[in-house]
C-alpha cells in the first residue's frame, strides 16, 4: 500500500485527470456501442418477428422483413421462420384387432403468421418440437384404431387422407397450417408379418391344388367325350354293316389301298 501510494504521488495531477476522463469516454463509448448493437435488429426474407416487452409482455402485432429498432434490455424479439418445412415423425399405436404398427408420418408445416403472438405465448419458438409430436400421437392412435391390420394395408391412401383432415383440422387450433400429410412406412410386428407371410404360403399352396383337382376333372372329361365318341362311332359302322353287308368289304380294300400306299 506504501509502495503504491507513492507512485501515485509522483503521478502528476494533470495526466491523473486526463487518464480520469479518459476511461470515463471509454466507458461511455463502449455503453454507447452496446446500445447501439443490441438496439437493432433484422428479419430476414421468410421471418416475422415478435417483439416482447418488460412491461407489457408479448406484442400484439408482427414485425416483417428488413432492420427494426428496439430498446436494449427493455425489449427483445422472437424470430420465427414462417416458411413451410418437412418434420418426420414415427409412432407405435395400436389397431382394431389389437396388432401393433409402426407409423412413420411426414408433415409439412408452417406457423400461422398471423397468430404468431399466441404461438409464442403457448408454446415458444420450438412449437414443432413441443406440439406437432403430441397432436400426431393422438391423431394416429384414433385413427388406427378403426381399421383391423389388413384393412391398413389395402387402404393405405384412404387411411392417409383420414389422418391429414384430422390431423390439419389439430394443427390449426395451436395455430400450425399444414400443407401435407403423407404415410412414408407402415411396419407389423415381426410376429404379424411371419403370420402373414404363412397365410400367403398357404393360399399359394391352396392354389396350387386347386390347379391340380381341376386339371384332374379337366383330363376326366376329355376321357369321358373321348369314350363316347369312339362308342358311337362303333355303333354308326355297326348299323352301317348291318344295312350294307359289302361295307366291311369296302373298309378291307380302303385299309389294303393303305397299307400298300405306306410300303410303296
């Protein structure tokens, strides 16, 4: 402390007030740059901004594109991306004939812009993370749930377009727009799919003897026109040798004519 003070003392009064005053414009400049900084801001292309103020809370109207002021500390804004962005979302749930399936669900969203203030105020800037998963949950859960498992998969389309009205009408009341729904994979359990897999087997198989037997009943009545037809026959050429005695003479000498064409 000695040490100190007497350097102080062989400072002389004048640069002691000029390095006084010096800081205190150091100072004042850097809390003037500070303000300066964190009193401007910019909304970009594809934004709108919401501004939140100490004393009345959240403001009413949106700010659009381009470089706003605002009072350090006493006010700061929440940037929103309006644009329409894809979320993937996977969820197990359950359906009418108690088979688990696995969904996998892709939404294109966008906040409403002019409801921005109430989607601050309920759910923040990370609304998507917080809402979209929960209100997909719910919409898949009552949806499936009316449909057995292969009604699942021979309506895919129908069961689609069910989950986009409902899951849009949702959306919109925490103030989401949805452009798109779309179903990207339906998986069963491996236990469903094995089952399915022995059901196509089996039809296959079922198929395949019920080719057979009708092959079978096929080659029965072919034998069955084919006896027919040789006993009419033989009874047309027993009539014929009845009326005509020289018939049977006449089937030698064409049978004869035959014989001799082949040797020759």
């Amino acid at each position: 402390g000695f040490c100190f003070r007497n350097i102080m003392n062989k400072i002389p009064a004048d640069a002691l007030r000029h390095t006084t005053n010096l800081a205190k414009v150091v100072g004042f400049g850097a809390l003037v740059g500070y303000a300066g900084w964190n009193s401007v801001y910019t909304v970009n292309a594809g934004q709108r901004a919401v501004v939140f103020n100490r004393i009345s809370g959240v403001q009413k109207e949106t700010v659009g594109q381009g470089t706003h002021l605002l009072v350090p500390w006493f006010q700061w804004p929440y940037i929103f991306d309006t644009r329409t962005r894809p979320k993937t979302i996977q969820s197990p749930t359950g359906t009418r004939d108690m088979q688990t399936v696995h969904i996998k669900l892709r939404v294109l969203y966008c906040p409403d812009s002019t409801r921005l203030p109430e989607l601050l105020q309920f759910a923040g800037l990370n609304y998507n993370d917080r809402v979209l998963p929960s209100i997909v949950n719910e919409t898949l859960k009552a949806v499936v749930a009316q449909y057995n498992a292969s009604q699942l998969l021979a309506q895919r389309d129908q069961v689609s377009q069910r989950i986009k009205e409902i899951l849009t009408e949702r959306a919109r009341n925490f103030h989401i727009l949805l452009d798109d729904v779309s179903i990207l994979d339906l998986t069963f359990s491996p236990q469903y799919q094995k089952a399915v897999e022995d059901k196509q087997v089996a039809q296959q198989e079922a198929e395949r003897a019920r080719f057979y037997v009708e092959k079978a009943e096929q080659d029965k009545r072919s034998n069955i026109i084919r006896a027919q037809a040789s006993a009419e026959a033989a009874r047309l050429i027993g009539e014929a040798m009845k009326s005509n005695p020289s018939y049977l003479e006449l089937k030698r000498i064409e049978a004869a004519r035959e014989i001799a064409a082949t040797l020759s």
